[in-house]
C-alpha cells in the first residue's frame, strides 16, 4: 500500500493558519547591506554577513586561486583521502587566532555540536544546558545517552543547583551560546565558568554569533570576558561573520585527536572544498588587518538599537547587533516583516516554535557595511508600518 502525503498539507495548512507559512526569499545579488530579493531592492537586515567579507577582494581572490591550484572539491572525508595541507594551515591559523592548542574544521557551526557533545559526554555523565541554547546544540544533546538538566536562561542560581543535583555523574558539561541568537543577549560567562569551577564541570561555549564580533579582532566571548584557559571546549563558525562556510573546535589537542577517531559529521562528511578553505584563511587575515570593520559593525549597532527604542519598538534584552523587535503573535510579526519588505527594508519575521508562543518577532543584523543613511531609512520604514499595524501609537521621537 502507498502512503499518501496529505498529512504534510495538514501541518502547512496549520502554519498558514496561524499567519507564520513563509516561503523563501530568493537572492539575486551578492548578500550586502543592500541586496535584490525577489526582484526587490531592499536594505537587508537578515544577513549573518556582519562585517561584509562575503564579497572582501581578498576572500575573493583566494578562493578563485585555490581552486584553480586544487580544484572544485576535496573528493573525499578527511580521514580517508580528504585531508588537504590547505585545512590543516586553515585550523593551525584558527588555534593561533583563537589562543588554544588546537582547531578542528567541521562542515557547520550545526555538525559542530551534533558531532562534539555525544564524544565529550555519554552514559553516566550529565550535560547542563541554558534553556534557550541553539537548536544545533539540542540535538547534540539528543544524540547522547548522558543525562540532561535544562537551567533557566541566564539564571545563575538555577545553573547552580543544577550543578549541586549533578555532583554524583561522572563528567559535567555546562552549555551555553555566547551570544543568543533569537535576543541577541550575551551569556554570563565570567559566571559560568566560577561555578563550573568551583563544581568540577566542563565549559562549553558556542561562539556562533561572537566569531568575528566579540573579542579582540573578532576573536569571541572567551577572549572579550578574559577566559582563556577556562573554557574547555569553543565552538565558533566561519559561516557568518567570516563571510564563508563551516564551524570549527578550539580547545585542547587531546579532543581533537579524538574527535577526528569519533566525531561522526567529520567521520562522514566530505571535507571543505579548497575555495571555501583559502576564503576562511583570508577572513582571518582581514579580522587581524582590518579591526576597523569591528568599530564600524558596533557604531551602526548603538545607532540603531538607539533608534529603534526611541519609537517605542520593544527591543527585549539585546547587547549584540542582533536586535529583535519583539510584538507577540506571530501573525503581526509576519505582517510586519512583510510590511518592511514592501518598504524597502528585508527583516525577516520569526515566530513558534524558534521562538516561545507569544514572543513573536522581527530580528534584525546591522552590519559593518550599512551607512547611516541605510539605517535612517530603515528606521522610518519600522516607524511607518509598526504605526500601520498599531504597533506603534506615539509620535516618533527620531
């Protein structure tokens, strides 16, 4: 008997219901500050791109080179016949940047944690996670057989008595983003690793949004809290704001070691092709060259968190460029985001369940890229649809 599909037009028309069916906006254009989708010219306020090295000369001419010397791909996982001097410069390049002993180079910031947790910790140790981790390092912890505990977000008395439950596992390991991608807050690290420590568990930090934007030269929140040395196990990305593609390891060279013989997204997954390999190397030789793209990403970040708040817009709990605009239904986040659009401005709509039922928003990414003039005329589109919604009832005090 065949099996029909009419249950997946069930669940879409659900989405469709609640206002939150989306389908994809098609790029036509380098991903910049401002970019063709759908045929429209829009200021994008959507991109990961934070420092604009997607479209850096230098990115650029690297990858053409590689390939041209390597080849279009690797033809093989590394440890079979994949393993090119170029990924091995590019994580003996990371560990440097990153002041750890060593780096490891996996497809994705996601294979990252589905492929690190299950070897760190595994039946008789326990994980310990911040309610509102990444959904990549959720399913990490899905794939091990290690007991779990959920702490309130941010909450350093709830971590705590997680870890005093936790004293009879054998291995420990604490979890936390280093800056959250929904709200754009930063973990409390200095206080996360003065409890780990004073416990006897293990520091887990996914640096996915702080690669690149926090730090010295990008360099992330173990560097820009002072922490090296005191978080076992980093995980960053080359994905956004490196302008390429992949998710790396910093840490010591005896997991990496064994993350090569276990890590199952790196056991069987073919290795970077060598363009976005040179491309990553080239990114880190900017972050170090260029530190003035940083300043830039952080001035247009105040300016327009500034500006949004000064409409009235709730902009929750956000210390990163990442800056939601928070209105509750997903349906009105929806209507907002497609309002913007036909305003000139992409920030897309984002509701349950990436984000709890009633938290509905519209996240927004300045870049280093953007002018003022870009954020101005962002800004009166957000104060023009919000007051057409009715989120917005005040005069402007822009």
């Amino acid at each position: 008997m065949t099996m029909n599909m009419e249950w997946a037009d069930t669940e879409l028309n659900g989405l469709r219901e609640k206002g939150i069916f989306r389908t994809l906006r098609d790029l036509q254009t380098p991903q910049e500050a401002r970019a063709v989708f759908d045929g429209r010219e829009v200021i994008n306020l959507s991109s990961n791109n934070y420092l604009g090295l997607t479209t850096h000369p230098e990115l650029i001419q690297a990858a053409v080179d590689a390939t041209e010397k390597y080849g279009a791909g690797s033809g093989s996982v590394r440890t079979i016949a994949g393993t090119m001097d170029l990924h091995e410069q590019l994580e003996r390049k990371l560990a440097d940047f990153k002041h750890t002993e060593a780096a490891l180079v996996f497809q994705s910031g996601f294979t990252c944690n589905s492929g690190i947790i299950p070897v760190v910790v595994e039946e008789g140790d326990v994980i310990l996670s911040d309610e509102l981790n990444h959904a990549s390092i959720i399913d990490g912890i899905r794939l091990t057989k290690a007991a779990r505990k959920i702490w309130k977000h941010a909450d350093m008395d709830s971590l705590e008595s997680a870890l005093k439950e936790s004293q009879g596992f054998r291995r420990r390991l604490v979890v936390s983003d280093g800056v959250f991608s929904m709200d754009g807050d930063v973990a409390r690290l200095p206080d996360i690793v003065d409890l780990a420590e004073r416990y006897g568990a293990m520091v887990y930090v996914d640096d996915a949004h702080a690669s690149g934007v926090f730090g010295e030269n990008g360099r992330g929140t173990v560097d820009h809290f002072g922490l090296h040395g005191r978080v076992q196990i980093q995980v960053g990305t080359l994905s956004k704001a490196l302008g390429s593609l992949g998710g790396y390891y910093a840490g010591p060279q005896n997991l990496k070691d064994l993350l090569i013989h276990r890590a199952r997204p790196f056991l069987f997954s073919t290795s970077h092709p060598p363009s976005v390999t040179a491309a990553c190397m080239a990114a880190i030789d900017v972050l170090l060259q260029e530190p003035e793209r940083i300043q830039r990403l952080w001035d247009n970040t105040g300016y327009f968190k500034t500006g949004l708040k000064n409409l009235g817009l709730n902009t929750g709990v956000s210390e990163s460029p990442i800056t939601p605009v928070i209105v509750g239904e997903g349906r009105k986040a929806m209507d907002l985001s497609d309002g913007l659009f036909a305003a000139g401005v992409f920030a897309q709509g984002i509701g349950y369940p990436t984000v709890a039922e009633g938290k509905a928003r519209v996240r927004t990414i300045v870049t280093s890229e953007h002018t003022r003039a870009d954020l101005d005329e962002a800004l009166r589109a957000f104060e023009q649809v919000s007051k057409s919604l009715g989120i917005l009832s005040q005069p402007a005090t822009v």
